[in-house]
C-alpha cells in the first residue's frame, strides 16, 4: 500500500510541475489533509482524464483550423488542353519551340529570385511584366512565364494580376471573375480567401479583384507596401509574377514599378515604335534591372513571324543590349 501511495504522490507532483490544477487545488482556501490512498488514485485518475480532454479539445482545434484554412483557398481547375491549343507552355505538354524559349527566358529571372544574380535586388521573387502600350503580349508573357516557372523543381510561382483597370487574367483562363488584389487592400478580404490553388501543383493565381476609381492611390498606399514585403518574405522559393497595365497607358504601373525586384518589359517585334519603348523605359529608370522581351520575332532568314520569343537584360535600359532572334 505504501509503493502505490508513493506512486501516486509522484505522479501529483509530475502534474503539479507540469502546470495541470488537480480537483483538490481549485479552491485555495481548502485546508491542507492527510489524503488516503484512494482520495490519490481518484485525484490522479481525475487529473489525467481532465489533461486528455485538453489534448483533444486542442487537436481538434487545429484539425478545424486546417480544415477552414484549405476550405478558404479557392480551388480552380484549368482547361489544359484548351490552353495547349491557344499557344501557351502547359504541364506534360511535350517538347516545344516556344517551351524552350521560356526555358531560356526564366533562367535569368530565376537566378536573380533566389539571390544567385550579379548583384543584391530588394524584392528579386518580385516580377512584373509589362510593355509601353497595350497588344504586345505581356498578358501572355504573364502566363507563359509562371506555367513555365511551375515546372521548376524548387521554386512555386504566384501569378496576380495587376492590371486593375483592364484585368485579362482570369478571362485568358476561362474564369469568372471574383475578389482579389485590391479587395485584399481595401481589407474586405483577407488574402487566403481570394487566392485560387489549380491543378497546375505549383501555380497559385491572384486576380485583380473588384474594379475601384482609386486604384492608383490603392497601389501607391502603405498597405500595398507592406502586402508586398510580406509576399516577397513569406515564403523564399516562391516566384511572385505581376501581369502589369501598359507604362504609358495609366499610371498603376509605374507605381507597381517601384515595389518590384525585376521588371520584364515587353515589346512587339516590328510593331512598337524605338520612341514609345524609350518613353516606357524612361518611366522606370530608377528600377534596378529591367529586362527586354522580344514578342513575335522572326523566326526564319524569309522575315515570317511566329510564335517565338527572344529577349535580352541587363542592369537598367541602356545595358539591354540586342534581343536574341528566335
């Protein structure tokens, strides 16, 4: 009798120190008494089934949690094969001319993401795509570019779309329109709720959301700045790709400018004027490295134009150099 009183005076005191309030100790003012043996083993008894319904009170909780937080992302299925058909690089797809091309185009913007580049960039996982005036594919540079980033083996990609006054993201997929970007800014929504995951593993997309004659001031307010920070660090493999308004078209652009890591302007092989790309260029002039893309070159000695891609980069305009032919 006195080795399980023993025992049970132990097993009071391991749950005294682990902070668990015995039956007996709730009222303070109760006098100290001898207690027998099966005054002890009730007291232990208690403690234990009062500490298991504290773990499963709290395993459920975070069960629900979890359940609400994957309930709350907004799942999405995209037409694969309908995009295939429409010209854009998608999973599985086999080997093509364009995927290569993106292939090559990444490379570089990749590098820079995960600080790998020449130089040091605040914000390198920032990318926003954009050109000087509309109709020169940025939009489906956007895609092309995160579909082709998906593919990585160690970075995800996030695609928003950013072009609050003529958003084309979610139309290109085939999409209805929802919350997004600047409803998250407006805090109507919190982010979880307007993001969509797809049955592309590691694309998430991020629409534009709900259409607001503010929308420059929205971008150009403190809480775009810090949404953006929190983008950038949240988590370190992902590549945030911005599908942006044309530079010289409205100015969110070149508010969004200023947040961004990288800048992939693109520009229309024999279609966009040397003076419209300087003018666009010369909006960006304090962004650290800009790139240039070269949408529909010519894919052959005989000047026809497909599909195909080329592109160049460096740090700041003048260091662009010539777009490689495709």
């Amino acid at each position: 009798m006195t080795s399980l009183i023993e025992q049970a005076a132990r097993r009071l005191e391991q749950l005294r120190q682990a902070g668990v309030v015995l039956p007996e100790e709730s009222a303070t003012a109760a006098p100290a008494v001898t207690t027998p043996l099966e005054k002890s083993v009730a007291s232990v008894e208690a403690a234990l089934a009062a500490q298991e319904q504290s773990d499963a009170a709290e395993a459920s909780n975070a069960s629900t949690n979890a359940a609400q937080a994957n309930a709350i992302s907004r799942r999405v299925e995209l037409d694969l094969d309908a995009l295939a058909a429409q010209g854009f690089v998608t999973p599985n797809a086999g080997r093509t001319q364009l995927a290569d091309q993106y292939r090559v185009i990444k490379r570089p913007l990749i590098k820079n993401a995960m600080g790998k580049g020449a130089a040091t960039l605040n914000h390198a996982n920032l990318i926003m795509v954009t050109s000087a005036l509309a109709g020169e594919g940025k939009s489906f540079t956007s895609l092309n570019l995160a579909l082709s980033i998906a593919a990585e083996l160690d970075n995800t990609v996030m695609l928003v779309d950013a072009d609050v006054a003529r958003p084309s993201m979610l139309r290109m997929l085939g999409l209805p329109q929802g919350p997004g970007l600047l409803d998250v800014l407006e805090q109507r929504y919190d982010m979880a709720e307007v993001m969509m995951r797809t049955n592309v593993d590691k694309l998430t997309l991020l629409p534009s959301g709900t259409p607001h004659q503010r929308a420059t001031e929205i971008l150009a307010s403190d809480a775009m700045s810090n949404l953006l920070d929190d983008m950038a660090k949240r988590y370190p493999d992902r590549i945030i790709i911005f599908d942006s308004p044309p530079l010289l078209l409205t100015t969110e652009s070149r508010v969004l400018a200023s947040h961004m890591g990288q800048i992939v302007v693109v520009v229309r092989a024999e279609s966009t004027a040397q003076s419209a790309v300087m003018q666009a260029l010369a909006t960006i002039e304090t962004c650290p490295l800009k790139m240039m893309l070269l949408n529909q070159a010519s894919n052959d000695a005989s000047g026809s134009y497909g599909t195909g891609y080329g592109y160049g980069y460096g740090y700041g305009y003048g260091d662009s150099g010539d777009a490689a032919k495709s």
